[in-house]
C-alpha cells in the first residue's frame, strides 16, 4: 500500500446545522423550519454566514461536547437530537496539516443571546450577527454560506438533512 503519507488532523472543529423546528415535525422534511446561521460581517470583505460552533479545545471530553459548549457560548444556545451529518477537511498552516470539521443536524431547544460570551463577543474582530433563514434550497443558497463545501451539502440535501431529526434513524 503506496501513496502519499496521510496528512496530519492539526485542528478539529464541531459545528451545528441548526434547525429551529417543534419537536413534533422535526422529521417532516415539508415542515417549515429556520435554519440558524451567523453572519459575520469583517472590515474590507463582503459578509459571509457560517454554522455556529468552533474549534476542539484539550478540555472537551468529546467533539459533541465541544459543539455544546460552543453553541452556549456563541448563541445561549441549547440543543437536542444531535446527529453526524457531513465531514469537512481542509488543509490547515504551512507544515501540511488539516483542519477536520465535525458538522451535526441539531434542533435548537432554547436560544438567549443575552447568556453569549467568549472571544468572539467579548473580543470579536468584526462583527457576529445571529440570524435566522429559511431552511429551504433557496434559503440556504441566498447568501454565502461558507465553507463552498458545506453551502453545496445543504443545497443539496435540505430535505434530507431534516430526516435526520426523525427519531427513527435507530
């Protein structure tokens, strides 16, 4: 077995493609449902929107654990039914490494923006907009969602990612 050596995972991030949708229908790909972006707004670029989450820190006993603590910190945010739905890689620095993101379907159960804390409100570079779009093909490609990888995931695959809430996966 050849080829090149595998690369080294430098960082891993948890990310939440988080749905705002009752409980009820939340395995209804028909049902309306909000999908809860951020759009981040930084001097000299246009804005982009990307999933609330972020990096693995030594601390998080697990990648879920991570994308908990992540959503409280940058949203007050609670979620539910967390469910691996898309793995991202990428490379990361200058040494040949890359960056793994973990990205999970979630339901949001509560949000309070009031409770958010961390580097990116208390020190952000930029600006760090909640906001809320329709989870649909058109909802999600109306704006730049980034990373490219992820917007075509969802574009494609809105209403199978909402099936991913169903409860009965197993």
């Amino acid at each position: 077995m050849g080829g090149a050596p595998q690369r080294p995972v430098v960082k891993r991030t948890a990310r939440a493609i988080l749905l705002d949708v009752p409980a009820e229908s939340a395995g209804d790909p028909q049902a309306p449902a909000d999908l809860i972006m951020i759009k981040r707004t930084k001097p000299g670029r246009p804005p982009y929107w990307i999933t609330p989450g972020g990096g693995v820190e030594p601390g998080d006993p697990t990648v879920v654990d991570a994308l908990h603590r992540e959503l409280h910190e940058e949203l007050g945010g609670k979620v539910t039914d967390v469910v691996p739905a898309f793995v991202d890689t990428v490379p990361e620095g200058t040494e040949g490494g890359v960056k793994v993101q973990h990205f999970f379907v979630c339901r949001l159960e509560s949000m309070d923006p009031s409770q958010r804390h961390g580097p990116e409100v208390e020190q952000p570079c930029g600006e760090y907009e909640i906001v809320r779009l329709p989870f649909t093909l058109r909802g999600v490609t109306s704006v730049n969602v980034v990373p490219a990888s992820l917007r075509a995931y969802l574009a494609a695959n809105v209403e199978g990612v909402r099936t991913l809430l169903a409860g009965d996966l197993g």
